[in-house]
C-alpha cells in the first residue's frame, strides 16, 4: 500500500475512497491519470493502466478500450488536465461515444504549480500569475460537453454519497461518461460550495431532455465571487448549484461502429489474444 501524499483533508480523498467502494471489478478494470494532484489516484488504486502526458488521458483510454473493448476504462484528470491541455481530446472523445468513464477533478487552479489560474478560474481571482486578478471569464464544462454529443454528464461536490451514486450510474451508462467533481484546494482555492448547491435529482431534473439539461447548466457559471472577495460579481447569478446527473441517454457507442470491435467484445478478448 502506498501512503497518499496529497495534503491533510484534501477532497482527494472523498474520491479515492468513492472509487474503493464502487468499483470491485479490478481484473476488468484499467485507469489512466494526467498530470496534476488528482493524478496520484493512480498510485492509490489496484487497477492496472497506465500514468500518462498532461492532456493525453482521453487518447490513452481510447488506445485502451480499441485493444480490449472488455475492459472498463478510466479517465482521471484535473481541470487544467482536461480542459486546458487536453481540450481537443475532450470534445472528440465525447463526439466519439467510446464506453469510456471520464472522471475531472476540478479544483479551478493549476494547484500543483501552485495556484495560478485555469479554464475553469473565476474571473477576479488573484494569484502569483494574475496578481491585480484573473481577467477571463471561466469555461462551462458542462455547457462544452452537452454541446459536443456527451450522452452523459454530470456534476457534484465532493461529497462521498454524491460521488458514489454518480459513478454507480455511470459505470451502468454505456457510452462516454463525463463527471466533473468540484473539490475546492485546501491551499491555493479553498472555496466552500456546501451550502450553494441542491440535487438534480431531488429536484425531479428530467435527465433525458436536452432543453432542461442545458438550462440547467447555465445556472452557474464557475463563479463565487463574495466567497474569494470579488463582490462586483454575483454569486452564481443569484441561484444555487445543480448537482447531479444534467444528461443521459443511449446512442450507438464507438465499438459498435466497427466489425472488428464488435467481435472482440463478442468473443471476450483482447488483441493481445489475438496475436497469440
């Protein structure tokens, strides 16, 4: 067992331990991690996989699924990870459709580098890159995904429970998955959401209509102006943060466009079977 280094109640962990108690498929499992704090969750899991480049996690899973559509594959990336880095990847993959798991750990910083500002930034936020304050209006992850054919997407806290029915749901979707969990930086973006969010699914969010879904997720912009000091801008426009699953629906995955995939996944094997 390997001793986590993240720090002392980082959010990290509610995600670790999430993962731990949903996932119990190993042998069947592969996880792929970015560059970035969420990235040691791959020293932390007993699966097989592989640690790769910042922003090439996407392209690695794919390699993966192609050559053992069998296999349940995770993605692990950080904001900066995913949407910064790997933006490209991010929006083919969900073009794409591969029955792939994509898991963003979305602090809203370059934490590792110690706190400059990302894609996801509230605009105003001060730091050592951006000292009189970010000047870009953040990205929408979750605009970007149900724009780019995403058939499922979702949002939550770092809330162990949270997390745990969102994966459980995710791992049942065939399809790509896309789950962003915002898990505020202890050090560098330590920004409480508790008290701001409410659930989609209590709300009774009709999950498979795309009108909804996309309206829901103009209702917050990636900004917490009073919570970081900036009061020029409103908090989340006056309304509280939908968490939960925005969007789901079925359509035809990657693997079953081709002969090949199809048949693989029939028998069972992988191409390393194959060969020999």
């Amino acid at each position: 067992m390997i001793k986590p280094t993240w720090c002392p109640g980082c959010n990290n962990f509610a995600i670790l331990a999430a993962l731990k108690n949903v996932i119990k498929d190993e042998e069947k499992t592969a996880a792929v991690a970015g560059i970035g704090c969420h990235a040691r969750i791959f020293d932390y899991l007993p699966f097989n996989g592989i640690h790769t480049i910042h922003g090439r996690v996407l392209p690695t899973c794919l390699g993966i699924k192609i050559g053992n559509p069998n296999l349940n594959v995770l993605g692990f990336s950080g904001d900066g990870d995913a949407y910064s880095e790997g933006m490209e990847h991010l929006i083919h993959a969900a073009r794409y459709n591969s029955d792939i798991k994509y898991i963003v750990h979305n602090n809203q910083v370059f934490a590792l580098t110690v706190g400059q500002s990302a894609s996801t930034t509230e605009k105003g936020f001060k730091s050592k890159s951006s000292p009189s304050g970010n000047k870009m209006e953040p990205l929408n992850p979750i605009k970007l995904m149900l724009a780019s054919g995403a058939t499922f997407v979702a949002r939550v806290s770092s809330d162990l429970k949270q997390i745990e029915y969102v994966l459980k749901e995710a791992m049942k979707h065939r399809g790509f998955a896309f789950i962003e969990i915002l898990i505020p930086c202890l050090i560098f973006h330590n920004v409480n959401y508790k008290d701001k969010i409410y659930s989609l699914k209590e709300s009774e969010h009709d999950k498979t209509n795309f009108d909804d879904a996309w309206k829901k997720a103009q209702e917050f912009d990636y900004v917490d102006a009073a919570a970081l000091g900036v009061p020029q801008f409103a908090v989340c426009r006056g309304k509280k943060i939908p968490m939960g699953i925005f969007y789901q629906v079925e359509k035809e995955v990657f693997e079953d466009k081709f002969e090949q995939l199809k048949e693989l996944k029939r028998k069972g094997i992988g191409w390393k079977d194959i060969r020999r």
